[in-house]
C-alpha cells in the first residue's frame, strides 16, 4: 500500500501515512486527524486478514458526493472551510504552521528562516528582552519535526525555567513535554518500560541543565541525547575558567553536545556578550569549531556568523517589521522620591555608625574574613533600608544565635556544587534568594558591646514597624503610586528584596484598602511559596478587576506576567540594574496588551545608598538604552561594583554622606571609572553586532511570502473567524461581540449555550464543558486578535474549538445518511441561482495529497517520504457543455465566497441537476481503462494539469526557503498521490430574466 493511497479496514476507509518501521502500517482515518492515527502490523493483518476479511487492508476509493446531500451556498462554503482546516500534514513550505495554536508575529519567523538553510542547524537566537526567543526557537523545533528530521528534542534551561518551558511546548506547540529535575526523576522512571532510559523514551524533554550537568547524569543524557537540542539563557554556560565551577560544567557538558556534527543546536540569550571576549567566542564555538577565533571586524568572518547568529533589538521590530498593531507597549518611567523620616533617620545614621568602623577595622585581614564582614554589614544596611520589617528580622537574628553562613546558604536541589562568593551571588543575575541574609556574627563584630548596638538598632526598628503611618514614608508614597495605577486602569507589581518586606508592604496594602472600601485583590508571592502554589495564587488573580502583586525577585526571571500586569514598583531598587530590567522585562515583553507600562523607581531622597546606586548605575544604564535603543547590562565581571561603591560610602564616614560634593567625588573614584569604560566598550559592542546581525537579509516581504503560501492552503486568521462565527450560527450558537471589561479596540466574542450534541462533541474537555475550564453556560469569551486581552482565549486555527469543530462539520458531510442529509449543517453539494454568473458553473472542491521528500541530515536514517495535503478549489463554464472552460484560481474563490442567491432553486431541481453533473466529474488517475466522454475528459485532463503545476509550484515554494543549501535542494521532490479526493461541488445557475 502506497503512501497518501486510501484502504478498507474494519470497515472503515483510512488514508496510509509514512512509517519509519517497514512491518507496520500508520493509517489515519479518512475523516479523521493525526490524534486518530493508529499502526497495524503487516504480517498479523495478513494473516488474520484469511479468516477476517475486516482485517485485511484493501484498496479503497474516497466517496463521491450524492445528490441526495444537496444544499445551498452558505453550506458550500462552510463545508470548504472546515476541510481546510483540518489539515493537519499541510503541503505549504512552512508546515510548522499547521501544527501550532499561536499566530506568531511576522519577524518571529526570521530564524525559522535562517534555520531551513542550515545543515544541520545551528542558531544563536540573540534577541531583545520580550521578543519572544522561545516562540522563535520552538518554531524551528516544530518544523523540523513535521518536516520528519527530528523525533525527540531537550530543551536546556535554569531550573526556574523548566515550568515556563513545558507550559509553551504543550499549550502553544502541541508538543507533549515532561520535565526532569530532582524530585520528578522516580516518577518518570516508573512510567518508562523497564530496561529503558528516559532519555530515550521520553521525546519531548526539559532538563534543568544544572540538574543535567552532574557527573551521575550527564553520561545517560548523553548516550541517548535527542537530535535537537535547545539552551535558554545560554551566557549561563560560556566558559568561566576557574571563577565559577557551576558554570564550567554547563560548559563542558555543551561542548559534549557540539561535539557531535550532525545534532541540531539552538542557543538563545538575550546577553550572549557580558563584557569577556573569550567567554563569548566559547558559545560562538559551539555553533562551529571555526568560529572560536573568529575576528567579528573581518567582513568575511562576519557574513559567515551571520548565517548562524540573528541579535534585534525592539527598535529593529518596530522600524523593519510594520504589523497591523504595536508589537511592544511603550514604557513609562517614573521616578517618585521619599524623604527619611525622622526615626528612619535615626535608625539609618545608627546603623551607619555601626557598620562604618566594621569595615575600617578590617582592612587589615585576609581576603576572604575581610569580604565576609564587608559582606555582613552591607547586608545589615540593605535590609534596613528595605523596610522595618526586614531591619527587626535581620537585627532580631544577629543578637541571637544566628546559624552561620554555610548554614544559611539556600538549598539547591538541582546543582552539586554551590557558589563559594556570597559577596558576588548576592549582585549575579542568578534567581535571587530573598530571605535576610544571616552571615554568623562572631565574623563582624564579636565583642558585647556590638551586640548591645545590635539590640539598640533592633529597637529603633520596632517602633518604626508598629506605626508605619507616622515613621515609614516609603510605604506610604508607595500606597499612593498603587491607588493612582489602578485608578489609571494599571495593575502593578510591587517588588521587594526580602520575604519581611513583601510580607509587610502586602499586610498594610490589605489592611489600608479595606479601610478605604477599596475592592482590589492584593496577593503576596515570595520564595517560602512552592512553585505550583506561586502559579496557582497568580492563575486565581481576576483579571477584570483591580489586583495588585507583591513579589520577591523569586518572579523576576521566567515567569510570564504580561497577561495579568501592566505596571511595575521597584519597592527596593536592586543594586545590580541588570535585576531591574529582569523584573521589568516581566510585564514589558510580547504579548503585552496594554500599549504602555508603567515603571515606577522608588528612591529616597536623602539616602546616599539609593542616590548612589541611582546616579552611578541606572543613570548610565538609562543613557546606554536612550542612544542604542536596547539594554546592555553591567558587565558580569564588575557585577559586585554595587558594593563596592558601597563599601566607598561607609568608608568616607556619615559626616561625608550629607555633602553636596559627595557624588561628583564618587565619579572620579578607580571603581567607577573602571565600570564606566567597561560598561562604554560592551554599549560600543553591542551596538555594533545588533547593527550587523540584526538579519536585515531577509526582508519583510520575503516572510510575508512564505505565510501567505502556507495561509492559502490552511486559512489565515480571518478564514478562521468566519468560519467559526458562520458555523456557530449555522448550529444555532449564539454569540455576541463583548465590550464590557475589555479595551475599546479589542475584537471579543462571547457565546451562549450550544445544543446538547455540539455541547459534548466540541466542547467537552474531560469533565470540563468549556473551552477555559468554565462552565458553557457561563459564556465563554474569546478573540481572534493576538496578543488577545486578559480573560479572553485566543483562537486560532488550530485552537480545540476551531479543530472539534470543523472535523464534527465535515465527519456529518461525509458520513450522514439519507435521512441525517436533510438535518445536517452542512453538506457536499450546492445549488444556487445567482446573477454572478452567464453560463452553467461549477466549482470543485478537491483534496490533493503529496508525497513529500526531504533529504535527511542524518546519514544513518532512510530517506523516507512525508504525506502533504492541500484543499484546492477549481471550477468550469459551461457555454457548452461538452466544452468547459477552466476558472481561474481568483475567480473560482471570488464566486464560492461572494456569490449570493438571486432566487429559489427547488429542492427536486436541485436534486437533477447534482445527479446529472456528478457522473461526469471524473477524477485524474495514474491509469484508467473507461473511455470517458467529452466533457469528462476535458474536466479530468485540466484537473490533472492543475495538481501536477501546483505540485511543482509548492516544490518551487520548498527550494527557495532552503536555497542556500545546494545539495539538500537537489534532493527535495513533491510528487501527487492520485486521484485526488472529491470532496464537494457547487453548481451555479445564471439568472434567467423573463
């Protein structure tokens, strides 16, 4: 049996599919998609097939419509729409598309590009914060398992990342991912067959790298290592020397997975440079061997990286890639400053006072006892600037018995080593822990005296805490910044260092908006939380009505909070402005609804901790993005500077903290302008690769051209609204356009209560009725724009409504009976009276299946055919009726789509004229022995001219995209299975004036 060829088994008809296994067959039914398909062995069929004919594979025929099933136009055209999309193996260039349930921005499509003229492939996703590098990689992983090169995939990242992960490759890729960390391993060891890795009986995987990385788990990954392989935040692993042995070890087991010629590697970060050239060269090096030394001022060097490594900035995408709405929200700055109060103030020249001659008294110890008492008096002042609350945990602790450091460090459950620096951890762009750090207190000050200090400053701070009103400005104007957002229609995020703080800021707001009679949701998220209870608190959060978040910076990175958040609090400013892009890149990112956010600094006044910070690092972080139009961040080698600028300021003593002069001085200091020429050289860089990499080859017009080809035969977003809107309202669903609680330019629908049949068969989910897990009788709201406004669901073509849908419209066309033809929404055949047209018309619907070859890039595998299909519309003028004329493409469309009904055609009429017309539409085959009439024939050999040019055109559309690799065009044919599927005819009859 052919592949693409239809057979009889147990009684039913089923299309053959490609098999990788030469003794088994995959067959999908004929009325049916991909998740129907199931494989029978050869040799049992045939044998059984001797005593049970039902179980031998026979040859089969698709059945021709009847004249018994004849309708009008409107049916015609819905039945044309829902064949469309059930395609599921589309013939289009760009087959990703037919599997997704995401309409990705136009220039998301660009490295998909780039990536089909590699071999293998081997990409540096470089682009901005929030552009949307998964969508983009995942892309690529999609086509190239529909184009049949790949069967398995890992994908590489931080484990605060593997969630995030799996959630895009199951809901938006209908790729099925497990995660393997720690804590999951015994489970998924359980579900593989005994005697089988999971490495190798999982196919779609996500893998902590630092879980991955470790001796006792590297060896089985890499023995079973699947054909791509794709590494989030991949700048994590650039090879690091002897500074930091976690991130070596990433490196190391990366270049284990380069070392193999022939695997697909995509590596994505939106920081691949962080200042050292060697570091970057080593990632470059994973993509080719060659490129470890590459000179990138060598024009040669450069157009030949160039294929491999795409770097956009926002500025790029909204001046190159115009589509029909902002692709980014603008972001609003504001910097909203306080004023110390007058015990805040007491208890900051306090402990400044405390912590000053710690660190003078030190200077004369050895390296690693000197940074830990910097490190301990730093943390002290950090907390109490925080909050009141964070200052009492932290003092309540040190005139303890606290734990020592090694003791306090977090648990890390997916490593096996920790980072031995707490002075750098606590700046590094790593998820940060938010508890107050504990350093032990004999290593600071082990005298009593101290202790009694310590006790004193505890005191200061509790009376700040029980009277936040009077003695806590900081709060206070933050309430203020909160209630003016929601009162603006923002939901913000608040972010804190530390649990205490979140915990204190999150109890005020809640107490403060039930004595105002505000009605908002105020929810606290820190990491004392699991993840599933972090995801599940902020899933609960309405998002039509106020909300506010107080977060720790354990959200800062890999959680996707645009669809419930438009606006930012930086509560505490982190000492490391590259965390301050990392929490704001949380709501300023693709998909984004709202056209601005809203980023609120909050800062005191009189604080030269703050002042610092601010007038040394987010000063000329802010100039770096005005001039390059991006982010760059801090260099990671002077990542500590934060601190010691700090350690400057407690040096000159408090008497110097209140000069006017304080800050020019601190410009002029050597770590100062060590950070400035550094942070000056990476600006000068990064403008410089984004300016060459930024992928301006491949030009808008030519993406366009591909999306077209592939939304001709599988329906583009408009197709898929009319289609469902019509299909509603052909099985009585009512709907209506929502307005209430959504923006004014948003395009919402909510439906009613569909009958009882349509209820399980389309929207049943399980034990849920909704497509949302919402009751149907709740209404169910939902759009067709992306990115689609919050408490609304997206719909796209293959979205399970639009996908339940058209396989229930078109199953009822193909299988009703006689008696079901009379009820059914839609059917195979039309007949209209219409004044579009001056001679007999007929318009055919034909489903075309291709076999499909694609070269391998791998020599081990067999060079197998993929099944492609299409829905092609055609039609015939009949001036004569032994002589029809062909119909243009754009005619045959123009008439099934805008034809309208002039007057009645009686149903018996109807009925004659289907049954005399359907005998003579005889369809194109390899062979055939009945001599065919005149009008037959002229109809078979224009069909059979139309498939074979439409083959070579999509075999056309299929080389140009991989035109940069010779020798895999030279291998790729499209050849059509026949005969083709007739899957509906609709007759046009001219007007006849009397």
């Amino acid at each position: 049996m052919n592949v693409g060829s239809i057979v009889k088994f147990r009684d039913r008809n089923w299309v053959v599919l490609p098999s990788t296994r030469d003794h088994v067959y995959r067959l999908r039914p004929l009325t049916g998609i991909m998740d129907d398909v199931v494989e029978v062995h050869k040799l049992l069929s045939d044998l059984i097939g001797y005593t049970i004919p039902e179980e031998r594979l026979s040859p089969a025929q698709f059945p021709p419509p009847s004249a018994e099933s004849v309708s009008d136009s409107v049916s015609a055209r819905l039945f044309w729409q829902a064949a469309r999309l059930t395609l599921r193996e589309g013939a289009a260039p760009l087959r990703c598309l037919a599997n997704i349930s995401i309409r990705p921005r136009t220039y998301q499509f660009v490295p998909l590009l780039m990536a089909l003229r590699l071999d293998p492939v081997r990409l540096f996703i470089a682009d901005d914060v929030g552009v949307g590098k998964t969508i983009e990689a995942l892309l690529v992983a999609r086509e190239l398992f529909d184009r049949g090169e790949i069967t398995r995939l890992a994908v590489l990242c931080p484990p605060y990342l593997c969630d995030q992960w799996q959630k895009e490759l199951t809901e938006k890729f209908n790729l099925e991912a497990v995660v393997f960390r720690s804590g999951m391993i015994a489970q998924l060891e359980r579900e593989a067959p005994r005697g089988t890795s999971i490495y190798e009986y999982f196919p779609i995987q996500v893998i902590s790298i630092d879980w991955v990385k470790t001796d006792r788990n590297r060896r089985l990954f890499l023995q079973y290592c699947p054909e791509l392989v794709i590494v989030d935040e991949v700048h994590g692993a650039a090879a690091a020397g002897g500074t930091n042995k976690s991130q070596q070890r990433r490196h190391e087991l990366l270049q284990e997975i380069a070392r193999d010629t022939k695997r697909h590697l995509i590596l994505l970060s939106a920081t691949p440079h962080s200042g050292v050239q060697d570091a970057f060269h080593s990632l470059l090096k994973l993509l080719d061997p060659k490129f470890a030394n590459c000179n990138l001022e060598d024009e040669e060097w450069r157009s030949q990286l160039a294929r491999h490594f795409i770097q956009r900035t926002r500025g790029d995408i909204n001046n190159e890639w115009k589509d029909s709405s902002p692709t980014f929200p603008e972001r609003c700055p504001r910097d909203v400053s306080y004023k110390l109060s007058e015990e805040w103030k007491k208890l900051f020249d306090a402990t400044w006072d405390f912590c000053s001659p710690i660190v003078h008294s030190g200077k004369h110890l050895e390296e690693h006892r000197r940074r830990m008492r910097y490190w301990g008096v730093l943390a002290l002042l950090r907390c109490v600037m925080s909050s009141p609350a964070a200052a009492v945990e932290a003092l309540a602790r040190r005139t303890e018995s606290p734990p020592t450091l090694a003791e306090n460090q977090p648990a890390e459950t997916d490593t096996d080593e920790t980072e031995s620096d707490p002075v750098r951890s606590d700046f590094s762009e790593e998820a940060a822990d938010d508890e107050v750090p504990l350093p032990d207190i004999a290593q600071i000050a082990d005298e009593q005296s101290a202790r009694n200090q310590l006790a004193s400053l505890k005191r200061l701070a509790d009376n700040l805490r029980k009277d936040p009103k009077t003695h806590d400005p900081k709060l206070v104007i933050c309430t203020k910044q909160v209630w003016q957002l929601i009162e603006e229609g923002y939901h913000p995020i608040i972010w804190c260092r530390y649990v205490a703080t979140a915990e204190y800021v999150g109890e005020f707001l809640k107490a403060e908006a039930e004595r105002l009679g505000k009605e908002v949701e105020v929810c606290v998220i820190t990491g004392r939380m699991g993840e599933d209870e972090r995801r599940d608190l902020i899933a609960a959060l309405p998002v039509d009505s106020p909300h506010i978040l107080v977060a720790t910076d354990c959200l800062s990175e890999g959680i996707n909070l645009q669809e419930k958040f438009t606006a930012v609090i930086h509560y505490d400013l982190p000492w490391n402005p590259n965390r301050l892009e990392q929490r704001e890149g949380r709501v300023d990112r693709f998909g984004q609804t709202s056209p601005s956010v809203v980023v609120v600094r909050l800062y005191g006044s009189d604080n030269p901790v703050d002042g610092a910070v601010l007038k040394i690092l987010y000063q000329k972080a802010d100039e770096i993005r005005k001039s390059l139009g991006t982010y760059v961040p801090l260099p990671e080698s002077q990542a500590d500077i934060s601190g010691a600028i700090i350690q400057w300021l407690l040096a000159k003593g408090r008497s110097s903290v209140d000069s006017e002069d304080l800050f020019s001085d601190l410009l002029e200091e050597p770590p100062v302008k060590e950070i400035e020429g550094l942070w000056e050289i990476q600006s000068k860089r990064e403008k410089e690769s984004r300016s060459r990499f930024a992928q301006k080859r491949i030009k808008a017009d030519e993406v366009q051209q591909e999306l077209e080809i592939s939304d001709a035969i599988l329906g583009d977003p408009e197709e898929v609204r009319n289609f469902l809107l019509a299909a509603f309202q052909r099985l009585g669903i009512s709907y209506r356009e929502e307005k209430a609680k959504f923006p004014p330019n948003a395009r919402v629908y909510r439906i009613g209560v569909p009958n009882s049949e349509v209820k399980d068969v389309v929207f049943s989910d399980g034990n849920k009725q909704a497509p949302a897990g919402r009751p149907a009788t709740d209404g169910w709201c939902f759009s067709f724009d992306s990115p689609t406004p919050p408490n609304a669901e997206f719909v796209g073509r293959n979205h399970r409504v639009v996908r339940r849908l058209a396989r229930y419209l078109f199953e009822k066309a193909l299988t009703a009976d006689e008696k079901q033809m009379a009820e059914a929404a839609i059917t195979r055949c039309g007949v209209l009276r219409t004044r579009e047209v001056t001679f007999l018309t007929v318009l055919l619907l034909l489903r075309v299946r291709y076999l499909m070859w694609f070269p391998s890039s791998s020599e081990t595998r067999e060079r197998r055919p993929l099944l492609g299909e299409e829905v092609l519309l055609t039609g015939f003028r009949f001036p004569d009726f032994s002589s029809p004329q062909e119909l243009t493409k754009e005619e045959a469309l123009r008439l099934l789509t805008e034809a309208g009904s002039s007057s009645n055609v009686p149903l018996a009429e109807k009925k004659e004229i289907a049954g005399k017309l359907l005998p003579e539409l005889k369809m194109p085959a390899e062979a055939s022995s009945a001599p065919p009439s005149p009008a037959s024939s002229s109809i078979t050999q224009a069909l059979r001219r139309l498939i074979d040019e439409r083959a070579a055109e999509l075999e056309k559309s299929h080389k140009r995209i991989r035109e940069a690799i010779s020798e895999r065009v030279r291998g790729l044919s499209i050849k059509p299975q026949l005969p083709p599927d007739l899957l509906g005819m609709l007759v046009l009859l001219p007007e006849v004036d009397l």
